[in-house]
C-alpha cells in the first residue's frame, strides 16, 4: 500500500480498537520491534475502514503544512472497545449476535439514555447500565516530550455513556481540530466524539524507511496501550416490569455504531424510571487482556485492554554540515583516492532510536567522469545466439582498480546511454552531427583500455557484476551479495557468482572462458582468506555499485550504506538544542573509500570546460531518516556543493608516447615503443638495465616507469614464466653489434611516424595530448650530444621545412588535433644519433604540464660501406 495515500488529506489519525492500561510504567524508550514478525507488528487490530478507504491505523502524520512543526505530530485515539456484551469491529459495526441496544424512555433516561442486553439463546439476557466508562490511554516516553508537553496519559469519555461512536462527525472536524491543536488554540476537550483521545506524539519513532516502503517494515515503533473501566448496574428487573418494546438494535447481526441521532434512530425501548440502588453496581471493572505473545519481548507498559505498536512519522530531515574535513575542496592524485576522508556532522530530533537500528543511515555516492572504460574477453563470444553480447568479442564495463582496503568498483559499460550524453549534453559533441558523434563514440570504444594488467580476483569482481548476461542487469544486488561474502567470508549466499561459475564451466573452453574461471576462482580465495598487503578488516564493505548518469555523462559509484555499527565510520552522541534533547553524530569516511580515476575526458563531469579536470558536483552524502526524510550533504542543485580536485600529477599518468620507423625498402613499420602500465597483463613486469652500471627495476601493472631512455637503458619485457622479451629500437638487441643499435644508411629517406597518447581520453582520437615534439641529435661515442640534426620535413600545411625540431602544439579545438604525425627525413652524414621524441599533456590544473620522452640511439652507416649490397635493407636488420 502506498502510505502517502493511504492517509486522505495527510490527516494524523490513529485510529485503533484500545483500551486501558492498569500498571504505570516509568519513561520508556523506543521499542526496537526488529525481531517481531510483520504480520504481528500491528496486532490485535491494524485497520479500520472510514469513508469506504482503507486506512493504516498505525501511523501518526502530522498535518499539511506542518510538516516542520513536531508540536503538528498529533494522533486521534479511537477506541473500539466497549464495556461487555458490546462489541464493534474495525468497520465501526455493532455485534448484533452479542447485544442489543434498546432507549431508556423512563425518568432515568438522561443519566442512561441506552439499556443494553445481552443476547442468549434463550433471548432471555440481562439488561444493563453503565456509568463512569472511561478509556485510558498510556503512551512509550522520552525525555523530549516533557519540554514538548507530549506523549501524557490520558483518559477519554463522559457520562452519560453511550454504545454509538460518531466517526463521519470526528472525520468532518479532526482536520480543522488537529490545526488548531498544534497551536494550542484548543485543547482535547474540543473533539467533537468524546471517546476519541487527542495525543501530541513529540517523540518520532521512524526508522530510515524511505519511499513508500511499507510501514510494516519498521524496525523503531512506539508502544500505546489502553485499558478500559467502567461501572455495571444489572437493571433486568427493574426494566422488564413494565413493557419491553422490540428487539432491540439492530434488527440483524451487525449495524452501524455511526448514527448522527441514535435517539431517534432507535426504535426498540424499556422504561427506567427509578434510581439505581448504589448494591447493584459493580464498580471499577476493568478488561485486561494479556500481552500478545509477539509483543512479549518487547512490551514495557504492563497489561492493558488492548495494545498497539504505532509508527510515529518524522518529517523534519536530518540536518547535515558542509563535508567537513577539508574546507569547500577535497583532492588527490589519479589512479589513488580522495586525501584526508571526509567528515559529515548532523544531527536529529529522534533520541530514541537505537545505535544498531537503521533510525539513521547516510550513503556515499560520487561521479568519475567516463574515461575508465576497459574491455576483456568475452567467456560468452562465439556462442549461437541472438543474445546481443554473444557476438561480441570483448565485454566493456567501467572499472576503478581496487587498493588495499575497498574495491574494485565495476559495472558495464553504457554505450548508447554515452551516446545519448554526447548527442544531447556534452558541451561541444552535442552541436555536432550525430554521424560524426556515433563515430567518435566508435572510436571511443574501439580503444577502451586493456584488461591485462587488472588482477585475477579484481577481474573476478568485474565478470561476476557482468553476470551471465554480460550487461551487468543486476549488478546491484551482486555487489550487495559480494559484500555479504566479504564480510562474512563465506560464497555460499553469493548466487550470481555460483551461477556465472556453473555456466562458465558447462561451456567449451576458449581463452576468454578459461581467463573468467580463473578469475572467479581467484576472487572466491581473496573473500575466503584474504590476499598479501589487503587489510583484511570484514567490518567494511568493500565493493560498491556503479551505474551511468547520462544528465552528466559520468559513471556514478554508489550508493554506498555506510556501516553505522562501525565507530570507524559512525559516531553519535546525546546533545541539547534549546534545552531539548536532540542526536549528534558523524559519519567519518575513510579516505581509500573514494577511489579516483586513472582516466580523465575532456567535459569532467559536471564541467563544460575541457580545460577543467575537477569538479563541484562529484561527491554526494545523503542522510536518511524516514519516509524518503533524506538529506543530500550540499545538493546538486547548489553550485557552492564541496567538490574534489583530482590532480593529474601521478608518475603513472604520464603520456605514453609511441612512434614507427619505416624501411623505405621493404614498406615495413618497426615500432618503437614501451608497453604502458595498463599494457602489462597480470604477473608481467617491465625491467629496465642501466647499461653503465649495470644495475635493474622492476616494475608490475600499478608501478611508475618514469622515462623511456632506451639510449642508456636496455628495457626487458619479464614474462609470467620467468623468460624476458628485449625491447630495443629497430628490433635490436644486447647481442647485436655496435652495443645493440641498428644502422640506417646515408642519403635514404626514412619515414617517422610519431603517435601516443596521455590519460587523458586516451579512448579518443584527441588522445589527452597537447604538445608532441621530435629532435634528433649526433652524438659521439660515448652518448655525449653534438649538436641538433637539421630536420627536413613537410609540415601540416604542405610546406616543406628545414628546422631543428618538429613541434606541435594542441591549440583551438581540441578534438581536431590528433597526435598522429608523419616526417620524412634523411640523414646526410654517417655517425651516431639520438631520436628524443617529447609528449606533453594537454593540460593539468594542479600544476605544471607533465611530459615523458623517449630516447634512442641509431647508427647510421656510410654508404659505401663494404657490408652493403643491392639488395640490403636501408635499415639493416
């Protein structure tokens, strides 16, 4: 049922069958009802029906506009409890089967202006009159409803008594009642239905439901009880001496107890006309009925009529500070997290919830751009299928790498949902053509970055979020079902990952398969035991969800439930506020928790400037309460929101340039280059000799290599095995003559084709660069520079050139300028060379442009050489 309609008008009515307490209880606190069973919650009675809709009658609302005003959180208490034989049921329906109501036409009719008797078999039930019938009424405390003049015992009633209960006239005026009431401008005698009780609930017992989650689901209720007592006077003589007309009401077994004039109505009758002897009353009766056996564990205010556990809502949201740890800016580096953590401070009307209830929850949710989309091997590629990832050779997704206490951070890629952002929002594609947009997106995905350098158990965490439909559909509830294992280190309610394994096996291996078991095996053994340099503290939860935003075009992590239970990222204390007692608490984030990206775009996040890689919009906190009561720390909507600035100022963000040298004879490119972080799969590493000293490093897939000196530096590829790969300019290696360096011979034309790329959008054509520049310099023998090399070239306009360097500069629009280059040169003289060919980012907001070069050395030959022949290669292999 959806309980913001459930309530016509927003009306705060509790409209309950209760009766009285007998034993005064002292103040109470709100009752933690997580081990009673839903269905029980709300017993012995949970509805009534008014005006034909049905109404939960266990919630307290406060009236429209007054939502903000706890003094508006007022409940109509009405009993449906009558003194023996009367009964009437939730639907305000008078037993016929267990009474009938007849009017006193004798003398005593204004003291006992209704007889009733009870029905027998025999039709032959004693006639009763009742006076001091009261409806007592005891209510769960807290300290805060003293200051707030709420949540007192009461009672309800008048004389004379009367079975009838007018609720069409209490639903006409209780509105206008309860407004009035929360100003005091009237008090509970001014109910129109005196059996009714008006209540001032000062104390909020929600418990972080939020939407229209049903208020059964409540874990944090109030306890209300009532008892009812009464005076009985057996008047069956005195009645049946004179006539005794009809059979009472009503005529059936059921009828209405909502008569607006009862004495009219009712036709029946019996004359009263003496008083009462004082003998015949039996005084101060009570009905005790005894505790539901659901409510045993929790019940604190004694035996009472009937009972009831009342939901109490909060409309005032929990109050949040600005994130507090670093002023207005948060920073860190790529490819790291967030330096400092994150502290938001709040507080909340409600004292009563406790500490390990979900009274008050806050989660984490922070955007990433889109630049940190990867592919891998699809395990499902080849399959006949109309499935529309079957036919696919690699699976995208988004991935953050995990560090030593969260993550990894995984989901699928969103392509059409990117192309949608770039048709629709991105501050410069969104003008374009869309042809020319589903191109660049092409473009964007055929260069998504490799997979081989993420870890086994981390990759694990990527295809088990994936899921067997390689689109990661229910990636959430995966990641929840991957925190479980993780924190209690155990697979065995993990059931996507069981499934995905099942069926991976049940399949015919290929290298995608094979690489997908491996690392789903791999990620079960890090959730069970745990892995080297991995805190192994399972009172964090260590994955998160990720999904697309397509009205920022960035990847969202989260949200992320904090763990209140942990006094790592929960604290919370009692304070006062205007001498009322109120929370205060914290929420600490840890700083590893807000993994960055390794990858940024030109439009980051929020930005429309490419020249902007920050922003004021990444990081959202919501504190929740109640109803959908939630907080967002500095909202979206606010420019002034505390942001994040991720400085591009790592090792590993350095460019990566790139560059081929042609054989003008055999049309060959021979590539120069060194692999990237991102280039080296898992258990590779790259190792660098001096070759002065002598001396090696070794690098693995997060290391920073630093420069590419391939001229004073022999640089290996070290395989998973052990065995080691040279790599070395123009094929060369340590064995070769002249200390590994090929020659090129005089007077020949050789084609340079310069590329790379930054991380910086690396998946696009723009390729994050904003400066490219070649030198070639002679050297002597022992490596020492001579003098620059006069470079003979064409440049971008056609023109033919004669300079020292070749430079390019990313300048205007800058997805037009491609690091892509092409220079002819020819080297006119023998001797030695060096090549130094110069990347430089496009642009860094936390510092200085960061560049890499990569250096080599060539040799090139005289050209009457005796080793040279017709048919020779220029360069010589």
């Amino acid at each position: 049922m959806d309980r913001k309609k459930s309530c016509s008008g927003r009306w705060s009515f509790a409209l309950l069958a209760l009766a009285f307490l007998i034993t005064l209880a002292g103040a109470a606190r709100a009752t933690d009802v997580s081990t009673v069973s839903e269905d029980d919650k709300f017993a012995p009675q949970r509805i009534t029906l008014m005006s034909g809709m049905s109404v939960e009658t266990n919630e307290v609302r406060r009236a429209a506009k007054m939502t903000e005003e706890p003094r508006a959180s007022i409940a109509v208490w009405c009993p449906w409890m009558e003194p023996p034989p009367v009964e009437r049921n939730r639907a305000d329906m008078i037993d016929g089967t267990k009474c009938k109501i007849y009017k006193n036409i004798g003398a005593t009719r204004d003291r006992y202006p209704f007889v009733v008797r009870a029905v027998t078999p025999e039709n032959d039930g004693p006639f009763y009159v009742y006076r001091n019938v009261r409806y007592n009424w005891k209510f769960e405390t807290s300290p805060a409803d003293e200051a707030l003049g709420g949540n007192r015992p009461g009672k309800s009633g008048r004389d004379p008594w009367t079975p009838f209960y007018r609720q069409a006239l209490l639903e006409s005026e209780v509105l206008s009642f309860i407004q009035q009431y929360a100003k005091d401008k009237v008090g509970p005698d001014s109910l129109p239905e005196k059996k009714a009780f008006a209540n001032r609930h000062t104390t909020v017992y929600d418990s972080g439901i939020t939407g229209n989650t049903q208020v059964a689901e409540s874990t944090i209720l109030q306890q209300v009880g009532m008892t009812l007592t009464y005076d009985r006077a057996d008047v069956t003589a005195e009645v049946t001496a004179v006539p005794v007309v009809g059979t009472g009401y009503p005529d059936g077994d059921s009828a209405t107890a909502d008569l607006a004039d009862p004495g009219d109505t009712i036709q029946s009758t019996v004359t009263l006309d003496a008083a009462i002897d004082e003998q015949k009353w039996v005084k101060d009766q009570k009905v005790i009925n005894p505790v539901p056996s659901a409510f045993s564990s929790v019940w604190t205010l004694g035996e009472c009529s009937a009972y009831s556990l009342c939901y109490v809502e909060d409309y005032r949201k929990p109050a949040g500070s600005g994130l507090a740890s670093r002023g207005n800016t948060y920073e860190g580096s790529v490819g790291g997290y967030i330096k400092g953590g994150v502290v938001i401070d709040y507080e909340d009307d409600n004292t009563e919830a406790k500490a390990e209830s979900d009274q008050l929850q806050a989660k984490l949710k922070y955007y990433v751009g889109n630049g940190d989309v990867y592919k891998v091997q699809n395990p499902f590629y080849g399959e006949d299928s109309t499935h529309e990832t079957r036919s696919l050779p690699y699976l995208t997704f988004f991935y953050l790498a995990a560090n030593s206490e969260f993550g990894p951070y995984a989901c699928a890629s969103q392509r059409d949902r990117e192309l949608d952002w770039y048709v629709d929002g991105h501050p410069y594609w969104s003008s374009k053509e869309q042809k020319e947009i589903i191109e660049y997106v092409g473009e964007r995905y055929g260069n998504a970055w490799n997979s081989n350098g993420i870890p086994d158990w981390e990759l694990g965490v990527v295809f088990t979020t994936l899921g067997l439909d390689g689109k990661g559909k229910n990636s959430k509830r995966i990641t929840e079902q991957l925190n479980d294992a993780w924190t209690r280190r155990s697979m065995e309610n993990c059931t996507y990952f069981q499934a995905l394994r099942a069926d991976l096996l049940s399949r015919k291996s290929n290298g995608g398969t094979a690489r997908a078991l491996a690392a789903l095996n791999a990620l079960e053994n890090v959730i069970l035991k745990g892995a080297p340099g991995m805190r192994d503290d399972r009172t964090f939860y260590r994955f998160a969800a990720a999904g697309y935003d397509p009205n920022l075009g960035s990847y969202c992590i989260g949200p992320q439930k904090l763990e209140k239970d942990n006094p790592l990222v929960h604290q919370e204390w009692a304070a006062e506020k205007k001498g009322v007692p109120i929370k205060k608490g914290k929420w600490i984030l840890a700083e590893k928790r807000l993994i960055l990206p390794k990858h940024f775009t030109q439009a980051a996040f929020d930005s429309t400037s490419t020249d902007l890689f920050t922003s004021k919009q990444i990081l959202q906190v919501v504190l929740a309460d109640c109803c959908g009561n939630m907080t967002t720390v500095n909202p979206s909507t606010e420019n002034s929101r505390d942001g994040v600035i991720i400085h591009d100022d790592a090792e590993s963000s350095l460019p990566v340039p790139e560059m081929f040298v042609q054989d003008p004879i055999s049309q060959t490119d021979i590539p120069i280059q060194v692999p990237s972080n991102a280039d080296l799969a898992e258990g590779e590493k790259l190792v660098i000799k001096s070759k002065k000293e002598g001396t090696e490093k070794e690098y693995g897939p997060s290391d920073s290599v630093g420069q590419f000196d391939l001229a004073n530096n022999d640089f290996f590829l070290q395989h998973k095995d052990g065995t080691r790969s040279q790599i070395s300019p123009l094929g060369g290696d340590s064995k070769a003559t002249n200390g590994g360096e090929k020659s090129i011979f005089e007077d020949t034309r050789v084609q340079f084709t310069l590329g790379g790329y930054d991380n910086v959008d690396g998946m696009s054509s723009f390729r994050g660069v904003g400066k490219q520049k070649l030198e070639i310099f002679s050297i002597d023998e022992a490596g020492t520079r001579i003098a620059p090399e006069q470079l003979e070239f064409v440049d971008d306009a056609g023109q033919a050139k004669t300079a020292e360097f070749v430079e390019r500069s990313n300048t205007g629009d800058p997805y037009k300028f491609k690091p892509q280059y092409r220079i002819h040169h020819i080297f006119r003289k023998p001797g030695r060379y060096q090549v130094a060919y110069t990347m430089w980012e496009y642009t860094n907001p936390s510092g200085p442009k960061q560049s890499r070069t990569m250096t080599y050395n060539v040799r090139v030959q005289d050209s009457k050489t005796e080793n040279r022949s017709i048919q020779s290669e220029t360069i010589n292999h």
